[in-house]
C-alpha cells in the first residue's frame, strides 16, 4: 500500500478546519450519540464504536466537554432516536468510485439529495456493494509529522509495538494502518507515546486510483465531493480520485 492520495486529502481539510470545526463537531456528536445509543453503553470500554467515535473526535480537536455532552445526550432521551446509519455508493466523472456515509432521521430527503449530487456533476448513484468491493476497511491514523522531528525506524517501532498492521510515509505525516476495530486501541497507545494526529477513524481505503485528466472531469468531481461534504446528513465521503 503506497502512494494513495490520503494526505493530501487531509491536508486539504486542515486547511479549511477552522471555517468548518463547528460543523465537523456537530457530525461527530451525531456520530457519537448513535455510537452510545446503538452500543448501549456510554463507555468507551464497553462500547468498541463510540471508543473509536472517541478517538476520531480527540484527533479533530473536539474539547471534552462536546464528547462528555455528546456521550450523555446518547444516554439520555432525546431526538437522536430517530438517526439511522445509511450509506451510498456510485460513481462519479470517468468512473471514480464513491462512497457516502450519512446520517439521517429522514431517509426519502437524504437518498434525494445524495443522488442530486450525483446527478448534476456527471455521476450516477448504484447500489449497495456496487462500489465497496474496490476498498479494504480500515483503521487509519495520520501522525502529524510537519516539524519533521520524528524519527521514521521510532515511528513504525512504536506503531507495529502498538498494534497497527503497517505505516507509510507521507508529506509532514506517517500514515499508521490497523484493523478496522483497533483505531481506538492503537491511537491511545500512541497517544500515551506523545503523538499528534491531524485524523484517526475508521475509512474505505481504495484499492487503486483514478487520476482525472479532462479538465471539466476534475471541475465536476470537485463540485460532486464539494456538495456532498456540505451536506449535514453526510458524514464521510470517500472515493478513489486522486487530487
């Protein structure tokens, strides 16, 4: 695995986080009410999809006090009963895969709105599995690497000792690679070791990639994830473009 588009991704997300930080909290606590709500518990030890809610919220910066509210608003009665998991698959420009990760308390509205994004940039929404046999589930973690000051042989020591299965080197980050359901474990493990994530969740990783050449492909792919992002019911897009 190497070569993949991740940091860039990444990096371009960080650099409109603070426009975007409140939104980005408001889709985590959703993901962090459902997580408590669905598992039953409000703690992370005993509920393995909110530790690794958890985990995606501290690399985002998310202040405790959000997560404690998020975790007892889960336990407590409330609206996000009526939230449910859904996810889409399709594809774009030239035959970029695409999957859309949403939560929603109105399926008609969010399945309309996904397929519009779809629709209006050259793209076409399939069926489940469609698209999802193209990407391995798992866990991803992008240790912020900017200063440069971390030493590679330490890094991958420490991840592997951690748990993680593999670790790539990247622009500013190493990328750390687990099994889906070992984020939680192995970012607190790394953690504790004084490293810094810029991310840390569960995500669809591409087998391959799609470099876009036609220049209305690349305008029309960018509005389709652009549109999709904004979506409030969207938690996480992702797809085999490479930027």
């Amino acid at each position: 695995m190497s070569g993949h588009s991740k940091w860039h991704n990444i990096q371009k997300t960080k650099n409109a986080a603070d426009a975007k930080r409140g939104k980005v909290f408001t889709k985590i606590a959703r993901e962090m009410i459902v997580a408590v709500k669905e598992g039953g518990s409000g703690d992370p030890v005993n509920n393995s999809r909110l530790a690794a809610v958890v985990a995606k919220a501290k690399a985002a910066n998310m202040p405790n006090d959000n997560i404690k509210r998020a975790i007892e608003k889960g336990l407590g009665s409330g609206n996000a009963d009526s939230y449910e998991s859904v996810t889409y698959e399709g594809y774009g420009p030239a035959g970029v895969a695409v999957i859309v990760e949403a939560m929603t308390d109105n399926r008609n509205r969010t399945a309309s709105e996904v397929r519009h994004a779809f629709d209006k940039y050259g793209g076409n929404m399939g069926a489940v599995g469609s698209v999802a046999w193209s990407f391995d589930h798992k866990g991803v973690i992008i240790v912020d690497n900017e200063d440069g000051d971390i030493d590679e042989d330490k890094m991958i020591n420490d991840a592997l000792e951690s748990g993680a299965d593999d670790v790539e080197t990247e622009d500013e980050v190493y990328e750390v690679y687990t099994a889906a359901d070992s984020v939680a474990e192995v970012s607190d493990a790394l953690e504790k070791l004084g490293y810094k994530f810029l991310s840390a969740q569960a995500e669809m990783v591409p087998q391959n990639y799609i470099k876009l050449t036609d220049a209305d492909d690349v305008k029309n792919m960018d509005k389709m994830l652009d549109i999709l992002e904004e979506n409030d019911d969207v938690q996480n897009v992702w797809h085999n473009y490479e930027e």
